[in-house]
C-alpha cells in the first residue's frame, strides 16, 4: 500500500493528475462500451423486425412446433389457411391441424426421428393433408426444417395450400386419359374400316375384270366387222372402247384406294405395334441402310456422306425406318439440274441425340413445311413414286420414342431434317 505521509507535495500532485487522467480513460472507455451495447441491441432489434415482417408476410404458412409437437408459433398465413387464431393454436398439438391417419402418424414420426435420425419429412418435404378448424380437408405442400437451440430444438413447418394444383393436375389426367381413350378409338376405327373396306374392293376388281372377259367374249361373238349387221356394228365401239375405257378408270381408283388403305393400315398398325427399345449403334445402322441404297445413289449419281453420329435409344425397326425414309426422299426429290449430295451428321443435345439429314435438292417453301408431317400430304403428286406417308410415319414414331422431327429449308436450295431420339433410357425415355 502507498503511504501518502511520507511522499513529497509535488509527488502528491503528480499522483493526483495521474489517478484523474486513469479515470477519465475509463470513463470514456465505458462510454464507448454502452454506446456499441446500444448500436448493438438496435441492429438486433432491427433484424427481428425485419425476420418477423418477412414471416408475417409470406404466402407460405409457417408454423414452429417443439420437441414434442406443441405448437410455439405460427403466422398469420397459417392461421388463415387453418381458420384458427394463434392463441387457439399455440399450447397445442400440431396433429389437430391433421386428419387421420396423418394425426396419428406424426407423434411416432418425431419420436422415431429422434430416437433414429431417419428423416422422413425433415428437410425433404411432401403432400400431406391439412385439416382446417371446421373440420375440411385440404392438399397442402409441407416441408420441415429442423433448428437446434443451445439447449432444446425447434422444428419448423412451410405449408403451402395446394388444391388449385391438385385440380388442375387431375383435370389435366383426365383430358390425357380420354385423349388416349379417343385415339386409341380412332386407330381401331381406321384399322377395322381399312382392314373391311379391302374386300369389298377385291370384288370391285374382280368383277370389273369379269365385265372386260364378257366384253371380249360378246366382241369376239359379234364375229369380223365385214360380217356385223348395223346394229351390231353400232355395239362393237361400246364392246371395244368405251366399256374397256370405263373399267380402266375403275381399276385405276381401285388401285389408288387400295394404296390408300394400305397406307392408313400401316400407319394405324404403327401406333398399335408394342416398342421394343435399347441402345443404337446409329452409325453402324446408317452405314447398313446406305448400301441398301446403292444402287439408286448410283443410278441418280447422287452422293451419300455420313459424319460420325452418337447412340440413341429406340426400336431397331422403326428408327430404321425414319432413316430409310429421309434418305430415300433425299435422293427422290433432288433438284433436276444438279445431283443430289446428301450429308447425315449426329451430335448429343440435353440428353437427346440429334441426327441432320442434309440435301441439296429441291427444297421446300415455308408455308409447306408445317403440312409434310401430315399423312397422304406431297407438295407435287406428279413428282415420283410416293403416297405421302414417309414423313407422316416418321413422325409418329419418334412422336412415340418421345422424340420430334422437324425441318429447315430453302426452296430451290435444299432441305435439312432433324431427327431428335432420346440418348438413352435414362430420365428422358418417353416409353
Ligand atoms: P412421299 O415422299 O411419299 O410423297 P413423304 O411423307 O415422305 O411422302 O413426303 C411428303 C412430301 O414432302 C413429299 O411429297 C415432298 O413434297 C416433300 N419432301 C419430303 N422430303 C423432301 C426433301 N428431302 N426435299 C424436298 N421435299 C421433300
């Protein structure tokens, strides 16, 4: 301890002013201290604010439950979508806010999620009922997440009212479903009709062909034009041409809707015939089809090139066939004044393998491009063999393998086909 008695006045004084400056110091270092205490508080009761603004505001309900299920609190979105005020609510088992068998599965799950650890809701989220203060059921969206305290834990549930979902969703199921229903109809009904109206035209041939025999047999009856009398020679002409004329005419409509049919029954059979999918080797199966066409590209003295082209996946047949189809037109609707080059190339596109088939033929005119994927549809009749079906075809099936087909193409210039087949049978196989 200083003993004061024995220090000099001047030492007294110096002490003095020492012992006031520390004071000062301290007080202006408390100072300091209360005013960062003060800044502090606010900035936190600022921050409350603006956290029980956000949740006073949000669409979603939230509702925060404790370890044992009673409900600490919840906001106003909540107590609308339930139709209870929160002093009804907090105190309470959230299972009242539940139907059966949600009520009484929700004691067991955070029982079982504390004991085990085995998130069945928490952090994941799922459609659940909600069951309101009058006693209606209502879908909802609920997720929870889990906040630990320095000394308990909170769980914290997001709800979101889904009925308008659900109803459109199941509306939309229904439309699917009685679309899938109508077109399944349709397919029979051309199926059945193309199938029945084949006979019918067999005897129109067979008899039209009877009807020619009799016309040559009474011609030959008649005997030489020298010996016919004047009615008979007025016959001989309806005997020799207009009748064989008529039936001419006949047998070419039969033969055009004998094609006609043949095309609806095939291309019905399409939607009808199960597919069979796996992983294509697509280079390997264009350099199969390009020696199938050997003998046209070098009769037309067309060129064929084939740029590496990945895998896809879809039936061997029917992506055999789209291929087949595109190659072929290539080839037939070549520009007059120039030989066809044709180029197929491939590449992987969001988990689709996208092949362009690429020619310099005739092209075809905007306003026609939409219309060729259509069945029976050709911009020229006259132009070639075909009854418009290649493409239509071509369309259901990568319709089927839940891919597309579409066009680019300048008239006169040349036409490029897309051909989209999903990769492989991973998310985005469509069967
Ligand atoms: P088809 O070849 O039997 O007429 P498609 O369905 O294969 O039937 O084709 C429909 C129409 O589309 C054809 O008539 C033709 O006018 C046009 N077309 C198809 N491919 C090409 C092409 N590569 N270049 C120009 N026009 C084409």
């Amino acid at each position: 301890m200083t003993d004061y008695s024995r220090m000099s006045r001047e030492d007294l004084i110096e002490r003095l002013k020492e012992l006031e400056r520390r004071v000062a110091v301290s007080a202006a270092d408390a100072d300091a201290r209360s005013t960062e205490r003060r800044l502090q508080e606010s900035a936190l009761r600022d921050s409350e604010q603006r956290i029980r603004a956000i949740v006073n505001t949000a669409v979603e309900g939230i509702i925060t439950i404790d370890e044992r299920g009673g409900i600490e609190s919840l906001n106003p979105a909540a107590e609308l979508m339930f139709g209870y005020g929160a002093d009804e609510l907090i105190g309470r088992n959230v299972s009242v806010l539940m139907p059966p068998p949600y009520r009484q599965e929700h004691d067991t799950y955070i029982e079982n999620y504390k004991r085990t650890g085995e998130a069945k809701m928490i952090g994941i989220g799922r459609e659940v009922l909600g069951q309101r203060k009058d006693g209606t059921v209502f879908p909802m969206d609920l997720s929870v997440g889990e906040v630990r305290l320095a000394n308990c834990r909170l769980f914290t549930g997001f709800v979101r009212n889904i009925t308008e979902r659900k109803r459109a969703e199941s509306q939309l199921a229904e439309l699917a479903q009685s679309l899938a229903e109508k077109n399944r109809e349709l397919e029979t009904i051309v199926y059945v009709a193309s199938h029945d109206l084949r006979s019918p035209l067999v005897n129109i041939q067979g008899f039209s062909q009877e009807l020619a025999d009799a016309c040559a047999q009474i011609q030959k009856k008649l005997g030489s034009p020298e010996s016919r009398t004047s009615n008979q020679a007025e016959i001989a002409p309806l005997l020799s041409e207009d009748i064989p004329e008529a039936i001419g005419y006949i047998l070419a409509g039969v033969a055009k809707i004998d094609a006609l049919l043949n095309g609806f029954l095939r291309f019905s059979r399409l939607g009808r015939a199960a597919l069979q999918p796996r992983q294509l080797d697509v280079s390997g199966m264009l350099a199969d089809i390009a020696r199938t066409f050997e003998f046209e590209l070098k009769q037309s003295g067309a060129s064929l090139k084939l740029l590496p082209a990945p895998s896809c996946y879809g039936d061997p047949t029917q992506i055999n066939q789209v291929f087949s189809n595109l190659i072929a037109n290539a080839i037939k609707y070549a520009a007059p004044d120039r030989p066809a080059e044709i180029e197929i190339s491939g590449r992987r596109e969001d988990g689709f393998s996208v092949y362009a088939i690429c020619d310099n033929g005739v092209g075809i005119a905007a306003e026609h491009q939409d219309k060729i994927f259509e069945i029976f549809h050709r911009l020229d009749p006259s132009a070639g063999e075909g009854e418009g079906l290649g493409l239509a075809i071509a369309h259901k099936i990568l319709e089927r393998h839940g891919g597309s087909i579409a066009v680019e193409s300048v008239a006169g210039e040349g036409s490029t086909f897309y051909v989209k087949i999903p990769a492989s049978n991973l998310p985005l196989g469509g069967f």
